[in-house]
C-alpha cells in the first residue's frame, strides 16, 4: 500500500521489508494466531506470489484448523491523510485452496485505528466509496480453490472523507 510517495510493498522474501513497522501478526490477545511469514511447504501451495520463495500463509506446513480465526492487521500511518483519496489503493496477490462451506476470508478495513472495521468484501454501508480495480470491478474469492495466484486491487480513497481522515491518523486493513 502506499500514499503519494509514502509507500510500502511486502514481498516477504525480505522479511524485514516494512514488516516490523507496519505488520503484526497478533500472539499475544489470540494466542491460536496461525499466520506465519516464510516458504509454505504444503502440497499444493509451494511458493509465494510471482516465483517468490515466501508469503504469508496461514500454517506453512499444516491446513487450516477448524474453527480458526487467525488474522493479521497492516497498519498505515497517513502522512497526508485521505486528501489525496484517488490514491489510497490496497493491492495483494492472494491463493485460497480451503472448504467453501465452512471457509472464507475477509478484508477489513479501519479508519479509526481500530475502533471501527468495515467488511470491504460485504459492506452495504460504504459500498459506493469501495472501488475494486480488477477486471469487471470483481472482488476477490476467498473461499473455495483459487487453482493458482490471484491478484486484487481496491481504492479506498473515497472513504477518507467519509471518516474524516487526516494527515498523521492512523488507519488499519486485516
């Protein structure tokens, strides 16, 4: 993600790329947190996205438990606010291979450091400030298969005058 010049890109195959500052994955509060940074070693999901070696994956090694609600939060520090809004944009290549009865995957996203989250997937409220900048504007799948890596891409930037954001307020995506 990243604003005017201000900018951040997590590949992972640097795990000190950006991560200490602007992404954490929760131990502490949920102790059961399976999201892991580093080579996934399963079967059918072998390497990041683009040929990289790494991703953040839910279990390098073993599927997804039942019943699990492990997530991770990216946190942004807006240097300029949302006043800029044409360039707030939240871009990730992502693989799901899960249970579609029982699985699935959110985008949140909040704008209030973390008082307030808004489901970008499922949203009715904001719908019409949620851009998704992919072909026919679909959003991303996650649940079911994916067969291989996809890639998703939303401007966000019209929600700034929603919720007021301004220049050095803190904003959250898990």
């Amino acid at each position: 993600y990243g604003q005017n010049d201000e900018s951040c890109i997590f590949n992972f195959a640097n795990t000190d790329n950006c991560n200490s500052d602007y992404l954490f994955l929760d131990t502490i509060s949920d102790t059961n947190n399976i999201w892991q940074i580093g080579h996934p070693q399963k079967i059918i999901f072998n390497s990041g996205v683009y040929n990289s070696a790494n991703a953040i994956v839910t279990d390098l090694i073993n599927p997804y438990p039942i019943n699990d609600t492990s997530s991770f939060t990216i946190v942004h520090y807006c240097m300029y606010g949302f006043t800029y809004y044409l360039v707030a944009t939240l871009s990730a290549g992502y693989r799901v291979d899960c249970d579609s009865l029982n699985d699935f995957g959110r985008i949140e996203f909040s704008p209030d450091n973390g008082n307030v989250w808004i489901d970008l997937l499922n949203d009715t409220a904001y719908e019409q400030y949620i851009v998704w900048d992919n072909p026919d504007n679909l959003k991303p799948t996650l649940t079911g298969n994916s067969q291989d890596w996809k890639h998703f891409s939303v401007n966000i930037g019209s929600l700034g005058p929603q919720f007021n954001i301004q220049p050095g307020d803190t904003v959250l995506y898990r």
